[in-house]
C-alpha cells in the first residue's frame, strides 16, 4: 500500500523534498513506514527513528496501524525551554 509522507525540517532536508510516497506492505505500522524509509535513506537512520509520527493531527506511537493512502507526518523532536 502507498503512505503519502509528510517531511519536516531535517528530514525533508535529508530525503531532498517535503514529501515522499512510500509503499509498504499491508498489514502496515509507522514502525514498518519508518523501517522503509531508513532502506531508502540509510545514512539519516538516527533522523528517522527519532521522529515522532502524526497522523490525522494526533501524535501516534509505532505500533498505529496505517491505511492505504493516508497522510502520515513525521517531526523532528526539539529540545528547549528556559
């Protein structure tokens, strides 16, 4: 099945582009959309399994089951405060 991928900051710089289609095998988790992306992009590895994963607006872990052409967004976690 075909995920539409939303990239923010280091990881669209990493990947090239903000967005990105990747296909994935059904029955399909963000695990397995992230697995698949460290095959594409192996040197930002850190940078992908460090994201944290959105989906219809709502942070979800790695075992959120995927649906076929759903848009998935995966941030970059920053530190701060004061």
């Amino acid at each position: 099945m075909q995920i539409n991928v939303r990239l923010s900051g280091d990881l669209a710089r990493a990947v090239g582009r903000p967005r990105v289609i990747v296909t994935v095998a059904e029955p399909a988790t963000v695990r397995d959309l992230i697995a698949a992306l460290v095959v594409a992009h192996p040197q930002d590895e850190a940078a992908f399994t460090g994201a944290v994963a959105m989906v219809g607006g709502r942070h979800v872990g790695p075992n959120q089951p995927l649906e076929p052409n759903r848009d998935v967004a995966l941030l970059t976690p920053i530190a701060g405060g004061f």
